[in-house]
C-alpha cells in the first residue's frame, strides 16, 4: 500500500467494516438525505456487498461527504475481505487527498484501493467500486470500476450514467453476441492496468442510486416505477432490495440512494471530524492536529474518557471540585432514527476511535 495512505485509519476502518452484522439492515445517514442497504439475499451464505458513506467537517463551512459500494468478486479469494479494504482505503485516501480537486481526489482515492487489495491478495481476490463525492466547495463526481452501477433519477426517468466494465457494457449495440458476456474486465485489486472510469453527475437531478449486481436482476423500467413510487430515499432503498429477493434473492442486494443538498447543511462536530455510517451502525473518527503532529489514538467506547492531568486547585480541594463537575456534566442522549416500514434501523451505538493527522498540499504530497 502506498506508505502516503494513513494506514492505522485503513486498518480501523477495515476492522469495523468486517465486524460480524446482521442479514439485513436499511438506514437513513444521520442528517443527510442519504439511504444506504444491503441484504444478504435468499441463496448466499455470506454477504460479500460493503456500502458505506463518510461525511467529513473540513471547517470554513466546507466539508464533503463520499459514498461508495463495493462487491466482493464471487468465485475468487475473500471476497468480503476484499471489499471491506476497497472501502477502507478509498475512504482514507478520500481524506488524505482532500485539498485535491475532485477528478483527481476520486482517480488517487480509487487507484488506492486498487493497490491496497492487490497488495494483499495479488490479484487472486477483488472487487467492484461506484462511489460518489459531493464536496460543498466543488460540486459532485462519480466514479466506477466493474458492474456494480451509478443511476440518476430526474423527472420520472432513471438513467444509467456508468458503463459496465464487461463485453455486454463496453459493446451494447452488440447484445446477441456477448448477451452472455458477462465476465468483468477490471476490478479492484487486479494492480496494474486498471483504469478509474470518472462518472460526471448532471447539475439536475432529484436522486443518484448506486447498485451492486443483485438488484440487476430487476428490470430497469421496474426500478424506475419503484423509485418514481416512493416517498423517500429509504423507502426506494427498502423496495429495490425487496424486489430483487422476490425476483430470486440469487445475490446479495445492495443499494445507496443519494439526493442533492445544500452545501450548507449543518454540521454539529468540530472541522477534523469524521463520521461513516452503513447499513448496522456508525463510526465517529476525530482528527487532532490535523495541520501539526501526528498522533493517533484509540477509544473503545463514548463512555471511555481520556487522562487528564489533574489542576492545582482539583489538587487542594478534590471534593469540593468533584460536586461541582457533577452538577455541570451533561446529559448524553441517543438520537432515535425512525423505522422504515417493517425493517428494524440497527442500533449499534456510534463509536469513537482515532485521532491521526495526515494533510497533503494541492499536488497530492504529504507535509
């Protein structure tokens, strides 16, 4: 793996995006008008889909927010594993490279992820990528590796904008001839060659879904009448997975419903706060120092607090100082998501984990 990428965060990140979860699970993103789901399907015994998305507060009122869908490639080594580090290391490197322009945040973000898997797996394993930034100060740019797939929804229309990276994608005025020609000609994790296909997303649109290759089976005029049908993301999230499990269930079903908004959305975390989410729960990463020293920390839980150095005054009168902390501290309280129809929300509690400092200037090195 290139030694610019914050490799305790790809770690972190690899390790909580490989934690053990349950069949199914549809969320809505915190605040955002974003939808992620996966479902394991009625015939695999793993679910090797991974969808997830990171919102990062840069300060000055910028920050961008970066989803990504990756499908473990079925038949080769680990898929799930393979998967999990694609969107790990995109999401690192997301970060790394935020100063730069998007195209190219996207391009380095992706060829990351690439080296990160073949790195590991020497192109034995690997897996497709869709991923989408929307930066508050650049706009919104997609990109896409393999058949997993970026749509847009406009005016009761759903268009397709990548192209499949397979014969039947790359050559469709030829469907008779590779109508069965399906095998995938790049992925993640296949190293040298691969080409990062940039995705420009239209200025107008309502929504942007991405999709793995188990929701293909549904045609694409149902899916259009689904989405056209549903109140909100969730609910277009909820009923394309349905729908592929009714149409066979033959794949793990996995979806990420994206609508435009503002760039000034509020923001409750300081500038250096990271937040991902996927379908089970949440991660909050907090960047200290993100311009000085690098130093990097762990905390297992929100109720695991920092040492602090005690002061002169906590010092000659403890319990006097004790009462009063006692009756500042605030309450904690848990934001309660809504349901969507009959799927549960997870309910795993967030988690707080590092702290790392990693800047590059607007030519993509390091400080």
């Amino acid at each position: 793996m290139n030694e610019m990428i914050p490799n305790k965060l790809t770690a972190r990140l690899y390790s909580w995006l490989s934690r053990k979860t349950t069949p199914s699970a549809i969320r809505r993103v915190g605040e955002l008008p974003l939808a992620i789901g996966s479902d394991i399907g009625v015939v695999r015994t793993e679910n090797q889909d991974r969808v997830a998305v990171l919102r990062m507060e840069l300060g000055r009122g910028r920050s961008f927010t970066a989803a990504v869908l990756c499908d473990g490639m079925g038949g080769m080594a680990e898929g799930s594993a393979c998967a999990s580090q694609a969107v790990a290391s995109f999401f690192a490197a997301c970060i790394l490279y935020r100063e730069l322009p998007l195209s190219a945040r996207l391009s380095r973000a992706t060829q990351e992820a690439n080296s990160s898997v073949y790195a590991v797996y020497h192109g034995r394993g690997g897996a497709t990528l869709s991923a989408i930034i929307h930066d508050s100060a650049d706009g919104v740019l997609g990109v896409n590796i393999g058949d997993s797939r970026i749509y847009i929804y406009q005016d009761g229309t759903l268009e397709q904008l990548s192209v499949d990276d397979t014969m039947l994608g790359l050559l469709p005025n030829n469907k008779d001839a590779y109508q069965h020609r399906n095998e995938i000609l790049q992925f993640i994790g296949m190293g040298e060659g691969m080409e990062p296909h940039i995705v420009d997303i239209p200025a107008l649109h309502e929504s942007i879904f991405l999709t793995c290759d188990g929701v293909h089976f549904v045609e694409r005029q149902t899916m259009q009448l689904i989405v056209d049908s549903a109140k909100d993301s969730a609910l277009a999230v909820r009923r394309l997975i349905d729908v592929a499990k009714w149409c066979g269930g033959h794949d793990n079903a996995s979806v990420i419903a994206f609508k435009p908004f503002s760039a000034r959305l509020p923001f409750s975390n300081d500038p250096g706060t990271v937040q991902v989410w996927d379908p089970y729960g949440e991660l909050q990463i907090v960047t200290v120092d993100m311009y000085n020293n690098e130093r990097i920390m762990n905390k297992q839980s929100w109720e695991k607090k920092p040492a602090v150095q005690k002061t002169a005054e906590e010092v000659a009168h403890p319990t006097h100082l004790l009462k009063k902390k006692r009756q500042a501290k605030k309450k904690v309280t848990e934001k309660i998501v809504p349901k969507i129809d009959d799927t549960d929300i997870a309910s795993e509690r967030p988690q707080l984990n590092i702290y790392f400092n990693a800047d590059v200037d607007k030519d993509g090195n390091r400080d």
